[in-house]
C-alpha cells in the first residue's frame, strides 16, 4: 500500500523540468499525489531512470505503478553556491541527494532538511511534493525535522 505525498512549498521560484511525453505517467503522479516508477509487463522490473524498453528483458510493455515514499539516504551534499539558472541562488544553501527507495530503487532530488541531519548516509526521508510559485511542482524528499517529513 501506498501513502499520499505531502506537499511542501517552496517560498521562491525554481527553473520548471523539462517534461517529455514519454515520462508522463511520473508527473500525472505526482499530480494525483503519489511516487511512480514505471514497472515492466513482461519481467516485473521496476525502472528508474525512465526508459521506453525494460534493461532487463527489453520489453516495450510497462505500466506506472506507486511505490512507498519512505527511503533513506544513500549520499548528500549541500549546496552552497547556485550554477544554471539565477533562481536557483534564491535556494542556497540546500541539500541535494540520492535517496535509497524500496525496491532497490535509488532516486536523486533536493531534501528539505533545516537540522543538518539529512546529509548523514542511511537517515530516513520520505518522498514529497515541492510546489513552487507558478511551477510545476517537482518530487523532493523531506527529514523529519521538517512538519510532515519523515520519521524519526
């Protein structure tokens, strides 16, 4: 069973994603608030980084499919200074990271954490949803020092 993501707002603007047709299912998703990951027909793999053929048994037949937000952190950093886009420097310092989800899934994202506990390998996050201003809201992942994040 799944759980409905939480969403976090960001108070400034962020660069939106770059949104391909063929990774929809991810983002119809996390509109209707959950974390999918396509998962194979043919060998029951589930997939990440997205893919139009399974790596496993190259099969073109998948399906969008919910997984637990609950993960933990596989490694992190904190990022001090902005590169890209300019709004990006509205966010600094934040933490960005790789995020170990079940199934032996690993995905990256930023983590809202204000303890500094988040960057420690193995701390438990839970995926959300972060909405910015006038952005397509994004997944991230939040520690439990956050309201709503993960627990302790």
């Amino acid at each position: 069973m799944t759980m409905s993501l939480e969403r976090l707002t960001d108070v400034a603007t962020r660069p939106d994603p770059v949104v391909h047709p063929e990774v929809e299912g991810f983002w119809s998703g996390l509109e209707a608030s959950e974390l999918r990951v396509q998962v194979c027909h043919r060998c029951g793999t589930r997939r990440v980084p997205f893919a139009p053929v399974c790596f496993s048994c190259r099969s073109f037949e998948f399906s969008w499919e919910a997984i637990s937000p609950e993960g933990t952190i596989a490694a992190a950093v904190v990022v001090h200074r902005a590169t890209g886009d300019r709004e990006w420097s509205a966010h600094v310092p934040f933490v960005s990271g790789l995020v170990d989800m079940e199934h032996g899934l690993r995905l990256p994202g930023r983590i809202a954490c204000t303890c500094g506990k988040a960057t420690h390998r193995g701390a438990p996050v839970r995926a959300v949803i972060m909405a910015a201003p006038g952005r397509i809201p994004v997944h991230g992942f939040a520690h439990s020092c956050i309201p709503g994040g993960a627990p302790s």
